[in-house]
C-alpha cells in the first residue's frame, strides 16, 4: 500500500513497488510506503544534515511533521554556519509550541466554561418560569432552561420532596405517588446532574493533566537543547557516506519512510465509553418515553441516551452501544440478552452511578421478571462500587399491598402460617430495600388511601357477559373523547378490535403479541384522534403519558387492585379530571370485593346512569355485527380449507375426476352463506346511516325522560356522572326514611302476637 500525495504542496510523491517485496512475507504489519522528493541536502565539515523545504508548511499532515523543519531553517541560505541557524530555529520552534499549548489550553477551558457557565446563555428562555424553585432543589442550569421551554413552571409534589435530597444530600429514593404526578423527572433531573457533575470532574482531570504534561515537555527540550527533532543529524563518517551512495542512487529516490504500528479506529486499545446509568421499565412504550422525557430534559447538554427493548432490531441497538451512551433505558428481557451475548458496553453494568427502577411493584414480584433478578445480581456483583451507586425506586402502588390470592391461601393451610403470610407496607418496602442493597433510603409517600387521584371519577356498570358489548357501544356513541378500554385477556382484544370495526368504530388494539411497531403506530395513531378508541391490555396500563384521555372503561375487572389503579391512571393526569368505568358481571363479584377492600372502600362505587329506552337501537346493531363476525369466521374457515386441499392437489401433481372436481368446487351451502353475509352487511350499513340517539319525539307521544336526557347530548360523561353522584345522597335519605317507615309497624305486630 503506497500512500499519495499531492506533490505540488507536500513534496511527496508515490512509490511504484512489485509484488515480488511482499513474497516473502517481510511486510507483515505495513501500511504505507512514502517518498520524500523536495528536500535539500547541506554538507558540512563534520555533519550532514537533511532540510525539507516546504511550499505550504499549514496544509502538511501530522504525518510528515517530524520530517519538516521551521520557517526558520528553509530560508538560510546554502553555506550558512550549524551555529547560527540552531538558535533561530529553536526559538521559532518554542514559538510555535508554546503558541499550539495556549490554544488547547484555550479550547479545554472553554470546554469546562461550556459546562459550568451554561447559565449565563440565553438567561431570558428561563425568565417565563419559576427558576428559583428549580435551582432551590439543586437543578442546574441547562435542565431548568431545556424546563422551560417544555413550560414545566414549578416542581410537582413529588418533584419538590425528592429532587432536594437526590441531589443535594446523595439519598437513594422510593418514592410512591399517584399516576400522573411526574415521577420521571423526579429520578431522571437526578441522574442527568449526576452525569454532568462527573463529566465536569473529568474535563478539570484532564485539563490538570494535559498542563502538567506540557510542562514536563518544556523541562525535556530544555535538557535536549542539543537534540532537534525537525532535523536528522549524522555525526559519525560512516553516516555522511551512507548518506552519500543514497544521495547518489540512480532512481532519485532519497529518503523512504516506512509507516507502521499505528492505532487504528476499531482497536482495542481505544478508550471504552462510561456507562453512568441504567433504567429499567416493564414494558416497552413505557421505555419508549421515559426515553423521550429524558431527550427533551437534557436538550442543552450532551448527554447520550439510548432505549434497548424487544421486538426491535438487535443489530440496530448493538449500535446505539457501540457510540457508548451515558445514560440506558432497557426493559429486561432484551436487556439480558445482550448482556448475554458479551455487549462490551454492557459489561460495565457492575460500575454504573445510578439505577432507577420504574413501576417496581410489579417489576419485584416473584415469577414476572426473572431477568431482572439476573440483572440485579450482576449490578450488585462488585460490592464496593455498589455502596458508590445512587437507586431510585418509583410507583404508584409502591406501598399498595393486596389479600393473598386465593390459591396462595390454601398453600398457606398446608403449611402453616410461618411459610406465607400478608406483607405489610414496611416489609413490602423493606424488601426493596434489601434486594436492591439500598444504603441511605428516603422514602417518599404521598399516596392518598384510595390509591387513585383525587381528580378522577369513578363509577361502574353492572351488567350479564353478553351485554357488556351494548352498554360498551352506547358508552361510546353516547359521549364522545379519547376512550381507553383494558381487557385481562389477548383473546378478549381481539375479538372486541374485530366487533367495533365491524361497527366503524375505528378500534385500536394494542397487547403483547402484536410486532413493536405496530404497538407503537397504534399508539401515535390513538394520540393524534381526539376521538380515538384504543383496547388495550395491561402493556398500556403503567407509566405511559397518553394526553387527554377522557375515559377508561374496565371492560373486564382487574384482576389485583395495584392493576385497576395503573389502569385508572391513564386518565385525570397532571390535575386534569377524567372518569373510569368499572363494566362488572356477577361472577367478577369476588375480584370487585377485594379490589373494594384494598382501596379501603366502604361503600359501592357509584352506578353509571344508562338510558334503558336508547339500548334498543344499540342492541340491534351489536347484534347484526356479531353475525357478521360468525359468518366472516366461517368464510375464512372454509377460505383455509379449500386452500390447503387446491395446494396439496397441486403438489402432489394429481388429477382429479369429475366427482371430486365438484367437491371441491364452491358448494351450494358456501354459496347461501356468502349471500347471507351480503345482506348482513346491507342492513348493518342502513342502520349505522340512521341516527342512533334521535332527537325530539320518539313515536305518536311524547317521552318526558327521553327528551331530559336527550337535551344533555352535549355534556361529557364526567358531568353526568357528577350530577349523578350530587343526586344520589338525597335519593339515599329518602330511602333510608321509608324503610324506617315500613319498619316500624312489623315490629309492633311481632309484639303483639308475642303477647
């Protein structure tokens, strides 16, 4: 390999080598092979020396820097004496030395200013919020600017009680809040400071060492007055001759340099990036946009970060690693796997800064994660960096403790009473703690008994299994917004995406076995319409940021309590109000009891008023849309038979006769059925081109009820339910009146007969 030049400016021209060098196998490590033409050799009594001159010195690679001579030296003239031009030399060479060191003294300062005086930078972006709330916590200045612009003005609740002792006094955190209240910033404002600080300590080392390294290079030139590294001296006869029968070669070719043993990009021996942080979330769109959080809070630092979750390409996140981000967001699964695999990056997950669990309630339970036990043991493996690392712990269920399940209940008979038992707050706490080798805890709770915010409506419907589609359809024909509904099952997802869509609902659906893309375009998808529907199971239930969702409906009842608050949650966030509706069969009655009981609730959650009358046309319509849906089924079914019997006669290259040909040909049953679906599907089209609520009058005479409830078309269903709710303690004196009324007589008789 000939490196090439331009002559014209360097003086350096290619070398035109055989193959017949490189047979035997002598050129093992080379990379390139110069040659030096513009030179000038000046001879001297006792010494030879060799001169570039060079045309453009500015424009000469580092390459060659060792090879050219000072301003200085290409303009003596030929004769002039060793003497003379050595002190003139040096001196422009000290020059020039000295003047390269006040440059990079000048560029890592300003690199140290950059970090450290960020504040003073455009001070009129931080003027429109509270900055001092911000800095009293300890936030530095380009979070509080990247704050502002997102108009974040003041710390939350949970923000103003952690940010201080993170920051300030180095605490670990497990903080418990409600859904909605900022718990993100509140470790992730932390962290980003964290890593400023570090690198901030970095840039002084650094700045300290390379001063201290220049002046230990000034001490070695002054001792090597004599020793000039822009020029080659020979000193011996025997050099000046070989110097001589080289200059005299036939070819010209002088001086040959040989570049070899040089660092390239992808060495080893390069400097591994740092791995400060680590965040871990239970599913992937949580991770998605803690990532998102973080991006926009550390917009004015340089602070890389890169998400790892699965159903992504692997390849595409083993190169977000290998730029080496700071900080990395991860759900376990993936995470562990690369771990796995020997992720360089990855290998310094023992000597990370700071860990934040997200939603850790459910990430902690025995038999979710079990990639998150690995992963912790593996942080906690060098027990003395361990101590030097900051964890912060947040959910909103953090000290939500539930009932032992029921099969856990009779283990509990069989074994006795010291193997299972009911964890208390503390001991659910305590166990974080411990698992987590937390040092300095502060725990934070601001938890209201009820587990839920205090701007959300709850109410409920109770209804048999096959009616909870009707009373659905009229929830959302009847009140418009951005509706969420949670199922416990895959199965149930799907089969409500496929009925809704029949009724052009526009459904969205959203759970674990759909591909990672699709989840997150159904999620962009649902955002962007205001009166989006999005049925989902608990993947969308914990920690994702949807805006103004208005409902969420429960279409089958949670399972845990900690599932019904995170579920509930998607709505009334940042102290907006949004309603939840409990959609609750008789036998859900077990599940709705231990939620009651757990939320500490000691009366019945509000009925949800339904309009009996309206149920009519709404029943009619989910009706035909489920017969669509069966005779669609039967289709397909029949579709993939006839399918799979065409393609096998064809492989195996039969012929088949006349009798057989028919059997296989369309039946007359499949012809019935297709044109029963046609008109299935005519009169779902005549019914959904009719309004569903009509207005006015229904028939000859009037309906005082319908036309009441129809007036109130435009009030959201969060108002009604209020009405609702301000109605229903005059409605319970009444009741309560009565019944002492009819109470009173029966016992007079019972004591009359006892007489």
């Amino acid at each position: 390999m000939t490196k090439l030049k331009d002559t014209e400016s360097s003086g350096w021209k290619p070398v035109k080598l055989d193959g017949i060098v490189f047979s035997d196998g002598c050129a093992d490590g080379l990379i390139g092979i110069e040659e030096l033409t513009d030179y000038k050799l000046e001879k001297s009594s006792k010494k030879a020396r060799i001169v570039i001159t060079d045309k453009q010195p500015k424009k000469r690679s580092k390459s060659a820097s060792k090879w050219q001579c000072d301003d200085a030296e290409n303009t003596v003239k030929k004769g002039a004496n060793d003497k003379d031009v050595e002190p003139s030399a040096k001196k422009a060479k000290k020059e020039s030395k000295t003047k390269s060191l006040i440059k990079e003294d000048k560029s890592i300062k300003h690199s140290c200013d950059s970090v450290n005086n960020r504040s003073n930078q455009d001070e009129h972006d931080v003027k429109n919020i509270n900055a001092s709330a911000w800095s009293a916590l300890g936030v530095p200045n380009e979070i509080i600017r990247a704050l502002s612009d997102q108009k974040f003005d003041s710390p939350t609740t949970i923000q103003s009680l952690t940010l201080a002792p993170a920051i300030l006094g180095r605490r670990d955190i497990l903080g418990a809040a409600e859904t909605g209240s900022g718990k993100t910033l509140a470790f992730g404002i932390p962290i980003l400071n964290g890593i400023l600080e570090l690198k901030n300590k970095i840039l002084k080392t650094n700045q300290e060492d390379q001063l201290q390294d220049d002046s230990d290079d000034g001490n070695l030139e002054r001792s090597n007055d004599e020793d000039d590294s822009s020029t080659m001296e020979y000193n011996s006869e025997e050099d000046e001759e070989e110097l001589e029968e080289n200059d005299l070669d036939a070819d010209g070719i002088g001086c040959v340099r040989v570049i070899d043993n040089i660092k390239m990009e992808n060495s080893n021996s390069i400097l591994r990036k740092p791995l400060y942080a680590l965040i871990l979330t239970p599913t992937r769109e949580l991770a998605i946009q803690v990532k998102d959080h973080l991006v926009k809070a550390a917009k004015y630092t340089d602070i890389k970060i890169a998400v790892i979750v699965g159903g992504m390409a692997a390849v595409k996140q083993e190169r977000l690693l290998s730029k080496g981000p700071e900080i990395v967001i991860a759900t376990p699964g993936r995470l562990w796997e690369l771990i796995q695999e020997g992720n360089p990056h990855l290998n310094q997950l023992d000597s990370i800064k700071y860990l934040a669990i997200d939603e850790t309630d459910r990430m902690l339970e025995k038999g979710h994660f079990q990639e998150l036990q690995d992963i912790v043991e593996r942080i906690n493996a060098n027990e003395t960096k361990s101590k030097q690392r900051q964890t912060f712990v947040f959910s909103a269920t953090l000290t939500m403790v539930h009932d032992i399940p029921d099969y856990l209940q009779r283990k509990k008979k069989r074994f006795g009473k010291s193997r299972i038992f009911k964890l208390t707050p503390g001991q659910k706490l305590q166990k974080v703690i411990d698992m987590l080798r937390i040092k300095n805890p502060k725990i934070v709770d601001i938890t209201k008994e009820k587990g839920t915010a205090s701007s959300l409506t709850e109410c409920r419907i109770a209804c048999t299994i096959d009616h909870k589609d009707y009373y659905l359809y009229y929830f959302l024909k009847r009140h418009s917004g951005r509706t969420l509904v949670f199922c416990n099952s895959i199965g149930c997802v799907k089969r409500l995406a496929t009925l809704f869509g029949i009724l052009e609902c526009n459904p969205l659906p959203l759970h674990a076995n759909m591909i990672q893309r699709q989840r997150l375009k159904n999620l962009e998808r649902f955002q962007a319409d205001e009166n989006g529907l999005l049925i989902a199971t608990d993947v969308a239930a914990r920690g994702l940021d949807i805006p103004n969702v208005e409902h969420v409906i429960h279409y089958q009842v949670p399972r845990t309590s900690e599932s019904y608050v995170h579920r509930s949650g998607r709505t009334a966030r940042a102290q907006k109000e949004g309603i939840t509706v409990l959609m609750m069969e008789p036998s859900e009655k077990q599940n709705y009891s231990k939620l009651c009981k757990t939320l500490g609730r000691t009366e019945d959650i509000p009925t949800f008023p339904v309009i009996d009358r309206l149920l009519i046309a709404v029943k009619e319509r989910v009706d035909v849309a489920r017969e669509i849906d069966s005779l669609e089924l039967k289709c397909r079914r029949n579709n993939v038979h006839k399918g799979w019997l065409q393609k096998a006669v064809e492989d195996m290259d039969i012929i088949l006769d006349e009798d057989q040909q028919e059997s296989t040909m369309e039946s007359k049953e499949i012809a019935d059925l297709r044109r029963l679906l046609k008109a299935k599907r005519y009169r779902l089209e005549s019914l959904l081109s009719k309004p569903l609520f009509p207005k006015g009058f229904s028939g000859k005479y009037p309906d005082i009820n319908m036309d009441y409830h129809l007036n109130e078309n435009h009030l959201k269903a969060i108002d009604v339910m209020k009405k609702v709710i301000e109605e229903n303690p005059k409605k319970k004196i009444k009741k309560t009146a009565n019944s002492l009324k009819r109470k009173r007589p029966a016992k007079k008789r019972k004591v009359q007969n006892s007489k």
